[in-house]
C-alpha cells in the first residue's frame, strides 16, 4: 500500500471535516446551520492558533532543558575534576607538611650544632685574646733554629686552619639553615595557594551548577503546564471534531447501518463485512500492506480487536488514517475513511471508530485494513 505514516496531527483532519460541512452549507443543504458552521470555523482557527503558539513553546522549553542538563552534567563533571585535583594536592601538601616536619627537626639539629660551633669559636677567640699567640713574625724571630722555625709554623697553621673551619662551619650551618626554610615554606605556601584556588572554582562551580538545575526545575514546571495547556486545546479540537461530525450528519451525510458483526480468527472480528476485492502482497510494482474490502460509503468501521487509539489522523495516500494499538507489539490500521468518529482513547471490540469512503489516493469506496507486528505488515487474513 502506500508509505507508513507519521502522527501529522489531527489539525489537517479537522480543516478538511469543516471545508465539507461550510461546502455544504454553501449549496444551501440546511441554511440555518452557516451561523454555527462560521463560529466553528472562528474557535477552529483560534485553537489552532493557540496550539501551535503553545507547541513552539514546548519545543522551546524542551531544548532548553536538554541544554541546561548538559551543561550540569558538564559542570558536575569539571567539580568532579577539581576535587580529584584537591584531592592530589591536599597528598602533595601533606608530604610537604611532612618535608617541612623533618626539615624542622633537621634545623633544630642544626641550630644546636650551629651553637655548639659559636661556643667554640667564642671559646678559641677568647683563648686566643688570653695566650695573645704570636703572630708568624714572631714565631720566626724567636725560633732557636730553622727546625724550630718549622714546627712553629707548621703549628700556628694548624690552629689557623682549625680557627678558619670552625667560622666556616658556622656559616654553612646558617646558611643551610636559611635555604632550608626558605625552600620548605615557599612548597607549601604555592601547594596552599593552589589548593584555595581550586577550592575557590569548585564552589563558583556548584553554585552555578545549583543555579542551573533550579532554572531546569522551573523549565520543566513550565513544561509541564504548557503540556497540560496543550492537551486542553487537543481536547478542544476533539470537541470541536464532534460537532463537525454532528453537522456533517445533519447535513445529510446518511450513515449505513453497521450490520451483523463477522467473526475472525484470534479474538478479532472483521471490520466491516465485505469482499476482499485486493489482497495483502505485491501489487501494481510495489508492496500492498493490507487487504481491501469492497462496502459503500459510509459504512460504519468497527474495531476489529480492543486496544488504545494511537493515531487517528488524515496521512497522504492514506486519506483519514486510523491506528489502534493492541498491545504486545500487534496493531490494526484503517484507511480512507470518509470521517472519524473517534480521534482517541481505549476503544474495545465492535465499537465504531469511523466510516468508509475514499479519501486519499483510491479509485472507489472501500476499507484499507493493515495487521502490523513491532510496526511491519502481515497478512490480515491471517487474522479474519
């Protein structure tokens, strides 16, 4: 048959019910009625109007809250690397905290070798002010030989070499003592600068990260009236549907009885008791998805099996298209109707979901009935 349809709405359907029942008012049918006929036309076109304003709105708010779910997600996931780095910084800071704890000890080893050697240096210059110890001018001019000469030199250069490694000792102390310090504590006041500024992010982070799903939450409250809205104009335009429907019959649109209900096989009955005049398979250089059953215009369309109405809606070649979910994954579909007498909602077994004509792409008045399994077509005599 002709291509599978989309939910197009129910808009299209309701246009083309109101141009048949304002055409036969036109011809002068029942000329009382143009008055509620216009009226229709003026709620009709309003609704929709609202409609589409209220389902721009949706799609609007639906893209925003898609965008701001991805921006929390990105934003929790930058916290979760911020904190994963705290966490690397917090050991690092610790370590240098540790490094700093042994540098301490070390420097208070060193201050107490640092002391020592002051002591003893204090100590020698005192000696050396007490004993006033020539100078080498001296030890020469008072040296009883040359070997003299010698061992008095050679002396005063070892105290003077002792004297030279004590001050030097004390300066290698300080001095290592300085860097000492200077190095630990600079670690840690960047590894702690860091760390506050890391923590500084983090917080800008969730807080917008808050923000963002109180806004979404909002979205979605907005959301979900603007639905609610939606479904009230939906449940307008179905009103609307019926009293078109009615108009159209008191048009003089006869209705044909529905007739004796024909039994199927599975638990379904026939939608209408006919001939095939098409049977399910290739036809014309192209599959045909459902059988064709010859009955006049009008005639009442039942519900072969109960289920939930999902689409009721005119679709390209299908003309007015019904679809009627059964549920496991089995649906029924109903074409060409000349009108709907249900749009929507659980309908059960036998029950008139609308009437036969020739809308769409047909060549005479008939039923085009579909069986689809998880949406592909089967043979619905399989089932009748």
């Amino acid at each position: 048959m002709e291509t599978r349809p989309d939910k197009s709405g129910i808009r299209a359907r309701l246009a083309a019910a109101l141009c048949v029942a304002l055409a036969a008012i036109a011809v002068g049918a029942y000329t009382a009625a143009t008055s509620p006929a216009q009226s229709l036309h003026e709620r009709l076109s309003e609704t929709e109007d609202r409609l589409g304003a209220v389902e721009e709105r949706e799609g609007v708010l639906t893209t925003e809250i898609s965008e701001a779910s991805e921006k929390i997600t990105r934003l929790e996931g930058e916290v979760a690397d911020l904190r994963n780095r705290e966490a690397v910084l917090a050991r690092e800071l610790a370590q240098k905290q540790a490094e700093l704890d042994a540098a301490q000890a070390r420097l208070d080893r060193l201050r107490e070798r640092l002391a020592l050697a002051v002591e003893l240096l204090s100590e020698r210059l005192v000696a050396i002010y007490k004993s006033g110890e020539p100078d080498l001018i001296t030890v020469v001019l008072e040296s009883e030989g040359f070997d003299d000469l010698l061992e008095r030199t050679e002396y005063l250069q070892r105290l003077e070499e002792q004297d030279i490694e004590i001050v030097g000792r004390v300066r290698e102390l300080r001095d290592e003592m300085r860097e000492t310090v200077d190095t630990v504590k600079a670690a840690r006041d960047a590894i702690a600068e860091r760390k506050q500024e890391l923590e500084r992010t983090r917080a800008d982070l969730e807080a917008r990260a808050d923000e963002l799903a109180e806004a979404r939450a909002e979205q979605r409250d907005t959301l979900s009236a603007v639905r609610d809205q939606r479904k009230e104009l939906e449940g307008d335009l179905s009103e609307i549907s019926a009293q078109i429907e009615k108009q159209l019959g008191d048009l003089g649109g006869s209705r044909l009885p529905a007739g004796p209900i024909r039994g199927g096989q599975g638990g379904f009955i026939w939608p209408v008791n006919g001939p095939v005049t098409s049977g399910f398979g290739f036809r014309w250089g192209r599959m045909h998805e459902g059988i064709d059953i010859g009955v006049p215009s009008g005639t009442p369309i039942r519900a072969a099996k109960s289920g939930s109405i999902v689409l009721a809606s005119a679709y390209g070649g299908y003309g007015n298209y019904t679809c009627i979910s059964h549920g496991g994954g089995l649906s029924t579909c109903y074409a060409h109707q000349s009108s709907f007498a249900r749009t929507g909602g659980s309908i059960s077994q036998g029950s008139i979901l609308g009437y036969v004509g020739c809308t769409g792409h047909c060549f005479g008045d008939h039923l085009h009935f579909e069986v689809r399994i998880n949406g592909e077509a089967t043979d619905p005599l399989g089932y009748l």
